[in-house]
C-alpha cells in the first residue's frame, strides 16, 4: 500500500521528520531559507495533508492543492484558516489545544510584571548611565500585587493566568467571557463582569480572546476612554482585537499608562510604528508559546493528527467548526 503524499511547511526536530516520513511520502520547504505563502502554494500540488505553522489556507492555496484532505497548524489559534473555503473543498482543519497554556500564561505574567513596574525602562535607565543619583521616584511603577487585573476571555490561557493572578498575587481578578466559567469562579475566586464594568475598574486589561468578528477591535476608542489614566493593556491573543491607532492615540494623550504587547495588527512590524518609540511600551514578536518544549509539543501534535487522518482514518484535534464533519 502506497503511503500518501505530505508537506512539511515548517522546520521541526529530526524525530518529528522521521516520523513523519515513515508514514507519508514526505516533502519539505527549503528551510535554509525563509519560506513564504507563495513557496507553500507552489510546493502543494498532489498532497493529500500538510503540517503548517500559521500560512494562509485560502481558495487559492485550496484550488492548487486539488488533493488535500487536511492541514495540521502547528499552533491552538487557526485564524489563517478560510473555514468555509476548506469545508467546500472537504480539507478538515486540525489543530493543537492545551498544549501552550502554561507557557502563554507564563509569558502574560512576565509580560504585565514588566510593564507595570517598568522594568525595561529601568533596565536601559541604568545601562545607559543614568542613574546618577538617590532618589529615583520618577521610575517608580505600579504595583502588581492588590491590584485589580480584568481578563477579556476566559479559555483556557485565560484561567492560567487568573490562577496566577489571584492565588500567587493576590489580585483582584474580574473576568469577560462570552459565557461565565462558574466551575473557574468558584475554585479561583474570580469575577463575571460585562466588559464596560471591567473596564473601568481594572488596573491592567489582558487580552487573551481568540480572533474572531465579535472581537475583532474590541479595544477601540470608546474602550480606551473608559479605563483608568493608569491602566495597562497586555495582549497575546491576536494582534486585530486591539485598534492599533486608538491604542496609540491613548497612549500618546495619556488617557491610560502603558502597554505590554506581543502581537500587532501587521507582523512583523513596520519600523516606523509609533509604538516602537515609547517607553512605556513593551514589545515582543508574536512568542508567547516560544521555548523549544512547547514548540516541540505543538509540532509533534501536528504531524500526529495528519497522519491519524491520512494513514489511520481517524479525526482527532479537529477544529471546533469542523466537529463532527470528518
């Protein structure tokens, strides 16, 4: 029996390689080099399954790969996917939950704790020879413990952090779903509040809602107007749920403290985005799931549930708007 044909779309360690080459008659990208959405589509022809990390699956990737039967994202979020152009094509969507949890929640943490008590600016402060005196109340920050953090969806990602937030800080922690967590309510002592409310109160806003038409710029204007002057916005969910201009509009007047932010609403980033000058902004690059376990973790999940479709006929990590299709 002849093994289906594979594309590997992104770099991955040696065993993930092996395995799936003794599965599937494997192809791969050039990854000595960077590889683009053009190189994907040229390399997609007569595969019946391809393990990706983030490229766009459209109609047009779709249309050159006329044998597909499904795509693994190496990554929870599957916001690249088109649904409808891959459900009328019959290519399932797999991706991989659970696995990242603690590593984002980790790295929200470091993120809020950095912005809050300034520590980047604190580091370049004394670098860069300036510390030349005692009294320093100019730097000082905002405080993280006893503090009041308002989490805009409440996943997964979401309940890690409010376990952190709540039980090793003891912060105030309100929450925003679109449905409420009693079970998480209950064992970590958060709060369900609308989103205007929470808002207002909160003296640092996570963002932690996956991407979709309901959350698209949930942080506009209007929302930046109702926050406290000192608050702080981190975001590592997806760059488009804040309006990028309104955010820097904020900043820039005043109307709130500063930011800790991981993802953009262009990435990488144009270099002459106002948010790269301002000091009381942190930036990352999109690596919130970033240390080689998680990453290997999150590879390996990949090329299992491609080969349990291809090879073994079994649907597993498929996406909740394909649940029951395959």
């Amino acid at each position: 029996m002849s093994k289906p044909k594979a594309l590997l779309a992104y770099p991955v360690v040696k065993e993930i390689q092996d395995y799936l080459e003794e599965f599937t008659n494997l192809s791969t990208l050039d990854f000595s080099k960077p590889n683009t959405y053009e190189d994907v589509v040229a390399a997609i022809k007569d595969v019946e399954g391809a393990v990706v990390l983030g490229t766009r699956i459209d109609e047009n990737l779709l249309s050159h790969g006329s044998k597909l039967k499904v795509i693994s994202n190496i990554t929870v979020g599957y916001n690249n996917f088109h649904i409808e152009a891959m459900k009328n094509r019959g290519v399932a969507g797999t991706h991989s939950p659970g696995i990242l949890d603690n590593t984002v929640a980790d790295f929200v943490m470091g993120l809020l704790i950095a912005t809050g008590r300034r520590i980047t600016e604190l580091n370049s402060f004394v670098k860069e020879g300036k510390w030349t005196r005692i009294d320093n109340s100019h730097l000082f920050g905002k405080d993280i413990s006893g503090s009041t953090v308002g989490i805009i969806g409440m996943g997964r990602i979401g309940e890690m952090v409010a376990k952190r937030c709540s039980l090793g800080f003891d912060m105030d922690v309100v929450y925003y779903n679109r449905s409420r967590k009693m079970e998480a309510e209950e064992k970590l002592g958060v709060r369900y509040v609308e989103k205007d409310e929470l808002l207002k109160i909160s003296d640092y806003v996570v963002l932690l809602t996956p991407l979709t038409d309901e959350t698209y710029h949930i942080l506009s204007h209007n929302e930046f107007s109702m926050m406290k002057k000192d608050a702080i916005v981190i975001n590592a969910s997806r760059g488009p749920v804040i309006d990028e201009l309104a955010l820097i509009e904020a900043l820039k007047e005043g109307r709130i403290a500063g930011a800790g932010l991981d993802v953009y609403e262009k990435e990488p980033m144009d270099l002459d985005n106002p948010l790269l000058k301002m000091d009381n902004v942190i930036t990352s690059p999109h690596i919130s799931a970033g240390t080689q376990k998680t990453m290997n973790a999150l590879a390996w999940n990949a090329a299992k549930s491609m080969v349990s479709f291809l090879v073994h006929k079994k649907a597993i990590n498929i996406i909740p708007e394909m649940k029951g299709d395959f």
